[in-house]
C-alpha cells in the first residue's frame, strides 16, 4: 500500500537527513535558540540578525550534538542576515541550488535545529519574483515567499529543495506574518561584504519623509507627480550639514527623481558614502538645488 | 508527472479508508465528540484522558453500532486512557515504530474536528521527543506540522504505510500539532497489564 506516497515520504525524510547535517542551532538570545546553515568547511555560519540579540558569548549546537562557541564576523540588519565564525570542526558545508530551477509550486521543506535534533516542514513555493528591496533598503536578488509555517526557532534555517539542496535562508521577521526566504546569490553577496568590512556599507541622510503629492503646476514641469516630504532631519547628520530643514520636499539626487521612499533608498547604496550629491528640494513653493555629502548609515 | 500526482491522491484516500476502519467516536455526554482508536480486535479502545473523563461514556464504532464503554485505565500525566466495549472482530491497525520517524515523513491524522466524522489531515513530521522550552516540557512527543481541532483527541496518527505511530492529543501554540507516540501507548498498556495480573 502506498507505493508513490511512501517514496515520496522516504525521499522528504532524506532530504531532511542531507540537508540537516549543515543545519546548526543557534544561541545568541535567551529563551529560545535560532538555526543557522553552515556555509563553508572553515566553519562560517550564516544566520539571521534577529536572532542574534548580543555579539557576544554565541554558542553554535552543531549537528554531532557538541556546541561550540561563536565568533560574531558581522551582521547586515538590512537583509536580517549574520555571519558567525565557529572553531570547531563543524560538520558538512550545505549543498546549494541556483534559483533558475526552482519554480511555484514546487516543494519545499523548512528546516531548523532549535533543539538537538533537526527538524523539518513542508510547504510550496508561493512566489517568485524579481529583485527587490526590504523595508531596511536592503537588495534581495529575488523575491522568494513560501507557505511554510515558520515554528519558532526555525529563523536562520535553510529551505530545502527534494534533492537535499538548499535554496536560501529562511526568516520571519524581515516582512512580518509572511515566510520569506533569501536567496543563495544575496547570501553569496553578503557573506563576501561582512567578510571584506564587516558590515554592509549603506549611504545615509539623516532624515524621515513621506511621499506627497506635488503642486499640478510644479509637477507638469518636473515631470514628477510625487516628492519626498521631510518630517525629521536628523541633529549633525549629513541633510542637515548640507543645509536641508524639515519641511523640504526632496524631489531629485543628482538629477534622479525621488517620488517613493524606494528610489531614495536604491540610491543611498554603499558606494556612494562619502561622495557629494546635488540634491533638488522644493521650499517656500520655491526649488533649491544643495549640495550633500551622504553619509555611512550607523 | 499529472499521473503521478493522480497515484499518490489515489493512495492517500485508499489509506484514509483503511486507517478510518479503525477510528471511533467517543460521546462523552457534553458537545461534540472526541475520537478513539480500536487497539484490539476484542473491544479494546485507547484514547485521550481527557477525552475519557466522564462518567458515561458511549463509544460509535465503525459498523454504527453505540455501545456503552467501560474505563480500564487512564493517565492524565501522560494523557492516555484504556477503554473497553462489548464487541468482537473489530477491524485493528496494525502498529508502526514510532522510535523510527523521521522529520519530513508524511503523516495523517483522523478524527472528528468540529464534528466533521472520520475527517483526515496530512502534513509531515516536525520532530520528536521532548520539546525544548515551550508550555510542554514533559514526556516524549511526536510534533507535526498539522491542525489538531476538537474531535481530533484520541484518533490516530498513521505513517504512510497506514500504521499506527501515535494518539492525537493537542496543539501546542497555533501550528504545531501533538500525539503521544505509540511506543508510549505499548509501556502504558504493559504497565496497565502487568497490574492487572498482580
């Protein structure tokens, strides 16, 4: 009885088994643990930054039960994503799967190890998308959402392809109440950015806006109907050392429109920290051209 | 591949019917039902403590016949309780090594949740043993990636081969699903067996 349907749960289980061997427990926070994936054999291992509330004193549970301290190499807020660095022989380095094979619908397990043993769920691939950006203006390769139920504990675990191959990193917290997972390229990225600066480098104006409409006029010459309101300008930060109030409109970066938070964010990338920036501001019904240095996000 | 997909729904339902033979209800005088699962073929029904905690309990068993039920034995601690019905030849699953699952093996669980009679859900395996932390930190456990609702108590948790690998007895937080494993059920009986004969 069962033929397919036992096949089916056989292969899901040593799917579960291969993967779990780089499926680490995280400690970085009290109560309970996080999951972590093991990236390389010199003992790097990729989790998420929530889950991680100190830098130090992290302990990594690796899959032949010891648990090893944790060396934190950095954390990149903006992709809820951390890298640790463990001493100990760690177990095997995961098996990764390019994104052009995956499709929706496929299945998908979710696994985390926030006890001894590793475990595991399953769901489909609900959404593939393109790049895209985070709420924290991080970039994402693709935008990859599951159905998987996220049990506590399982932020920082891998998704897992039928074949064992992992095809990104799971957290719950970058979007709330939605399974989001981050892909290999963007893991690839990160780890290489921590590895190099520890940190993610991301251009910074001190300021907090809100998207409003513009003056018909003024938007039929500018060709923009929207603008970049600023409601805070941040005490010795870069928009106010170059002159910006609150009550000024962004509405161009070097002769860039800035109608959404998003095409601000997309243009405060890290290298541009340190360069100078012609900013176009409406004022008193008046446009203003200033010029800012952006700084590096704290 | 459609083909495929049309096998293993085929097999799901095929095994949804086999493993309902051996699920029961258990009135036990306030609303709803709770379920049971038919251990041996001479009336011996195992279910929840807390679906067996009441006076008068009548059980429906597969043929449609209700039959009053007499308590053997029951546990609170480990949520389990024995029941008997004056009954032969009732159709028994066979047991499965709950000691042997592993996480990401389908499962499925039958009961009454909210009524719905002999209704079946499938999900996989999340882990085993005892859970860390959480409102649950006693005794051993298989954790599923299903919805238990009311009615569920007390039915049965199969493998894909249609065995029987746990009872199922609650939720813990809003996905997680709990049985207690069968190998748990065997040391409750024993113990329950071996008393008797003392």
């Amino acid at each position: 009885m069962g033929d397919v349907l036992s096949q089916v749960s056989e292969a899901m289980a040593q799917a579960v088994k291969t993967a779990g061997e780089s499926v680490v427990r995280v400690e970085g926070r009290r109560r309970l643990p996080a999951s972590g994936i093991l990236w390389s054999d010199d003992g790097l291992v990729l989790t998420a930054h929530h889950v991680l509330h100190h830098d130090d004193e992290i302990g990594i549970g690796l899959p032949d039960g010891e648990t090893a301290p944790g060396k934190l190499v950095g954390r990149d807020p903006s992709t809820d994503l951390a890298v640790v660095r463990v001493e100990a022989r760690a177990g095997k380095p995961a098996r990764w799967m390019e994104l052009d094979q995956l499709q929706v619908g496929h299945l998908v397990l979710a696994l985390g190890r926030p006890g001894k043993t590793v475990q595991a769920t399953l769901g489909v691939i609900s959404a593939l998308g393109e790049s895209w950006r985070t709420p924290g203006g991080g970039s994402v390769e693709r935008y990859l959402q599951t159905d998987v139920v996220m049990y506590p504990g399982f932020s920082g675990g891998p998704l897992v392809g039928m074949g064992g191959e992992v095809i990104g990193l799971n957290t719950s917290a970058l979007v709330r109440g939605v399974s989001l997972t981050i892909p290999v390229p963007t893991l690839r990225k990160v780890v290489e950015t921590l590895l190099t600066h520890g940190r993610v480098r991301r251009g910074f104006l001190g300021v907090g806006a809100q998207p409003v409409r513009l003056p018909g006029a003024l938007a039929e010459r500018l060709g923009q109907e929207t603008g970049l309101l600023l409601l805070s300008v941040e005490a010795d930060g870069p928009a106010e050392k170059g002159g910006l109030m609150l009550g000024d409109t962004l509405l161009a970066l070097d002769g860039a429109p800035v109608r959404h938070l998003d095409e601000l964010l997309g243009m405060l990338s890290g290298e541009r920290v340190g360069t100078s920036a012609k900013v176009r501001l409406l004022r008193g019904g008046e446009t203003k051209e200033l010029k800012v240095t952006i700084g590096e996000r704290p | 591949m459609a083909a495929l997909l049309k096998r293993l729904n085929d097999e799901l339902a095929e095994l949804a019917a086999t493993a309902r033979a051996s699920l029961v209800q258990i009135q036990n005088g306030g609303h709803g039902a709770g379920a049971g699962t038919i251990w041996h073929a001479d009336g011996l029904i195992l279910t929840n403590a807390h679906v067996a905690d009441h006076r008068q309990l009548r059980i429906t068993i597969p043929d449609g016949r209700t039959l009053p039920a007499r308590l053997l034995a029951h546990d609170p601690a480990l949520d389990l309780a024995a029941l008997v019905v004056d009954a032969k030849g009732l159709p028994v699953m066979s047991l499965g090594d709950s000691r042997r699952l592993s996480p990401g093996q389908w499962v499925m669980a039958l009961g009454h949740p909210w009524g719905v009679e002999g209704a079946l859900t499938a999900g996989v395996v999340i882990g085993m043993g005892k859970p860390i932390g959480g409102p649950i930190s006693r005794g051993e456990w298989v954790t599923v990636s299903l919805h238990l609702r009311p009615g569920h108590s007390g039915g049965p948790l199969v493998d894909v081969d249609g065995k029987l690998v746990g009872i199922n007895t609650m939720m813990a937080g809003p996905d997680v699903g709990m049985a207690v494993p069968v190998h748990v059920v065997k040391a409750f009986l024993r113990q329950l067996l071996g008393k008797q004969s003392d």
